[in-house]
C-alpha cells in the first residue's frame, strides 16, 4: 500500500524549490505584480494533449480565458451570446446564428466558415469531445456572417451545448499538419503564445479583443500536480493564484487566501462493468457496501464537502427534489464470496490532491469488506488512456456534472452510455441507454430534470459508480490584492479579462 504524509505534515522543501523556478522561466514572470502587472497563476493540471482543444486541455483554455465558442453560460447555467450575437430556433432540429463583429488573435476575421471549420472539425475529432457525445450536428455557411446548424435529432440544449470548451471557434490557421494548435488562432481576452510541455504557459493580452480589454497585460502560468506546492508557493508570495488549493492548507493559509465556493462536482469510484471482479454486479454490489461516505468527509475533507447523495450533488440544486430511488439493484456477495476474488487494482491522481487520502480510506473499506486491492496513483495525464481503455477495475475520479452544457444529460451519455466517450466504467446497460435518451429528446425543463434523475437511478442501480463526496471548490488568491478572479461552480472559467492586481 502506498505510504501518505500525515494531512498536517510540513510543505516539502523539494517540491516548492521546484516551483519557484518555473514561476520565473515561463516568460515575464519576473515582472512585477503590483499596479496591473502580470498574474502569476499556479494551476493544478499540465497539459494532457498538448493544448488540443478536443480534450481536458480545452478546459484549461476556457479557464485562462483563451478560447471562445458561439456561446457562453452564466452562472445559472443559461446560455448568453459570445461570438454569436443572436440565434433563433428554426424548427426541432435547425437552428441559425448570427454572428458579432469580431477577429481571431491572428487579425483574421471571424465568419461563417471559420465557425463551420471548427464545428466540423470538432466532430471528426478522437476522442469526440464530450459535448457531442449525444448529438450529431452540422453546420452550414448561409452566408458571412450566419451560420445555420442542423442537429440529427431535437436538441433543445444546442445553445448550452455550443459553450462548451471544446466547440470553441478557432481560426484556419490552427489547422495545419494535421494537429489542431489553438496558440495565437483563438478569439478570448488572452492569446496564448507559448507553451512549455507540460511545465508552463505565456499568455499575453488580445489587444484586438471584441469586448472588454483584458486588465492585466498578462499571465505566466505553471503546472504544479502537488497540490501542497500549490498552496505554498501561493504562501510565499511566488504566485498570485492557486487553482484548487488542497482542504489540509485551507486552515493554514487563513480566510483571506482561501476562497471556498459549492460545485458540481462529484467525486466517485467507478467500477468495471466489463472486465474483470467488477463485472459481476454482486461485486460491485458489496463495493457500494462497503464505502462509508461520512468518514470520507470527515477525515479526508475535515467537513468541506458534503456527503454523497447521488451522482447529481448540492451542486445541481433540483436534483433533490426529483431524485428517485435506484432500480434494479444486485444483491451484494457475502464477505466469504468476495475474499476469494482476485487482487483489484484501484487507481487515482494527484492533480487533485485529496484523491490519493480517498484512496487510501476507500481501499480500506474494500479490504474491510473482504476485497485486496492494489493502488495505482499518478498524474492524470498518466492515468486517462488506460482508464478509458478500462484497464483499471476501479477508478476514483473527480467529475464536474454541469461541465459540458450545464445540463447533466451530457455527462450521463458520456459516462454511463454504450457510446459515451468518457465512460471509465465500461457500462452498456440498454435501460441506462434508454433513459439518457428520454431524457435528451425532452425540451421542458420540469420533465427533463425528472427524467434525468431517472437514468440516474439507473446509473445507480446498476452500481456503474458509487458516489463518494460532493466537493466544494477551493480557489486560492489574496483578496486583498488581487481582483477579478471567477469562483465558478461550473468550473470553466478562472481568470477573466477583469482579473488584475489591485
């Protein structure tokens, strides 16, 4: 079993020697930060895909206001005009956008084909990005400045939909060799102008932006998993923000640096459903037996998460009211059955710094329960491959419910369908299938979250992933000088064209 510091233990010399080199080698870090200077921003994930906008990395760029699709969302989960001004609903499945007067960070214009390149390209993408795991779209040049989308099927959450990181527009110059390089062909308040592998980023202002210029000139930004180093380097004055700031350095930093906000977010361990122990649901049964939810959040979390209702958390503030009652449920194996089962492997990441103490209580609860396991953490930039091909028989993984359209539908289909494109639990249930489709083809927004919550209990029922915890974010920054940094539950914005220091 993998040996973890103590919650309370010192910050590691070597990790912050580390990062303090970084912070002043990815380009203008040297500046200073006071009257609007550069922002220094730490944050926990390296690029995965090399920027790629067709995977988690898109995420990053949203976060550091790079990139920019039709349109946005606000923190009620409505869709609001970006580089579409208006749109229309045509009939069930078309749709036209009318785009703003706007260029890309390469002084090229923004148009209809440039939109229709970009949506096209997104859905020839491998891995399909997630927001399309449930729709198949095309899009069409009407003429320069519309654009006319036609969904196979009714879509009522196209708008949602197309906010989504990875639909982002990007000029025809990022298509070139066949790799798509969002770096100076984005349209967001920061052009991104230099990346270091997986260690740093150089953003500097779009001065040719559409809306508000940005207010800083600026932003040098490092990968750092640890999130200890994280937390220290924010302490000492070597950054200006920490994306996700580890519970154990919240109380050390003090209220004015931590920023503590709910999320979507639900942390869960999926199960194999295909291969391996867990493709038995009388095994899966007696894992979902055997976790204790309340002992997660109180040793790991010291009370800042809450305790696991459901795939959908505090987070999705409806979902209470709707939930129903999971269906269809195994009965779990007996601890005899389960202790002559073969050895498990359980993995997780480090990017998210609480996940390695969840995995060690929950191996515990399994070993309780009779099960060996074997843990696996690494980065995540390590892990994703094999956790999509399903070579681990049980995965914990933080997972943004609203991320993808700010409806859960997206990540239902996703994760839990026959053809979901992040479906870590291997699970293809026709009842599962069924129900996500129910639920997408519904326009009402009462009858949609009621059938939500019942794929959800199908999900449930056939134990594809026990819920663990409900997160709540925590962002750290010094409040006292620095303005303007995004607490966004949906998780897709951090830096904005108003952060600055103050």
């Amino acid at each position: 079993m993998p040996m973890f510091r103590s919650r309370r233990s010192p910050v590691p010399v070597i990790a912050t020697a580390l990062l303090l080199p970084l912070a002043a080698c990815s380009g203008g870090g040297g500046e200073a930060s006071e009257g609007g200077g550069r922002l220094r921003v730490v944050m926990a994930f390296p690029p995965a895909q090399a920027m790629s906008p067709y995977g988690d990395d898109a995420v990053t760029l949203s976060r550091l206001a790079v990139i920019e699709g039709l349109t946005t969302l606000d923190r009620n989960g409505t869709p609001r005009p970006a580089l579409a001004a208006s749109w229309k609903r045509d009939n069930a499945t078309t749709w036209t956008f009318t785009l703003r007067d706007a260029d890309f960070q390469d002084g090229t214009t923004v148009d209809a084909d440039a939109v229709v390149r970009s949506l096209t390209a997104a859905g020839k993408a491998s891995p399909l990005p997630r927001a399309l795991s449930d729709v198949t779209l095309r899009a069409t040049a009407t003429d320069a400045d519309t654009v006319r989308i036609v969904t196979e099927d009714a879509d009522p959450l196209l708008p949602q939909r197309l906010a989504g990181p990875s639909l982002t527009i990007l000029s025809a110059g990022a298509y070139q060799g066949g790799k798509v390089n969002p770096a100076g062909h984005a349209t967001g308040p920061f052009t991104l102008t230099g990346v270091k592998g997986a260690v740093a980023a150089t953003l500097e202002r779009n001065t040719g932006y559409w809306g508000d210029k940005a207010k800083s000139p600026g932003v040098d930004v490092t990968f750092v998993a640890d999130g200890t180093a994280r937390a220290n380097a924010l302490r000492t004055d070597a950054v200006d923000v920490a994306e996700y700031v580890p519970i154990s350095q919240a109380s050390l930093l003090g209220d004015g640096f931590v920023h503590e906000f709910p999320s979507a977010r639900t942390n869960g361990l999926s199960l194999n459903t295909r291969h391996g122990v867990f493709a038995d649901p009388a095994m899966r049964a007696a894992a979902r037996e055997a976790i204790d939810s309340k002992a997660l959040v109180d040793g790991v979390y010291e009370g800042r998460a809450d305790t696991a209702q459901g795939l959908l958390g505090p987070g999705v503030p409806w979902a209470a009211k709707d939930r129903t009652a999971p269906t269809s449920r195994a009965k779990a194996a007996g601890q005899d059955e389960v202790a002559k089962t073969k050895e498990i492997v359980l993995a997780t990441y480090t990017n998210r710094p609480e996940l390695p103490e969840v995995a060690t209580i929950v191996q515990q609860q399994l070993e309780k329960r009779g099960f060996t396991v074997k843990q696996v953490v690494r980065d995540y930039a390590q892990l994703e491959a094999d956790a999509l091909a399903g070579r681990y028989d049980a995965f914990i993984q933080a997972r943004n419910t609203l991320l993808d359209t700010a409806d859960p539908v997206s990540y239902l289909a996703s994760d839990f369908t026959c053809d979901g494109t992040f479906n870590i639990s291997q699970l293809c249930d026709p009842r599962v299938d069924a129900a996500v489709t129910e639920a997408a083809s519904l326009a009402g927004t009462e009858e949609r979250h009621r059938a939500e919550t019942t794929a959800e209990a199908a999900v449930l029922g056939a134990d594809a992933l026990v819920p663990l915890v409900h997160e709540r974010f925590v962002q750290g920054y010094d409040d006292a000088r620095v303005e303007g940094v995004a607490l966004d539950p949906m998780e897709r914005t951090l830096i904005t064209a108003d952060t600055r220091i103050g």
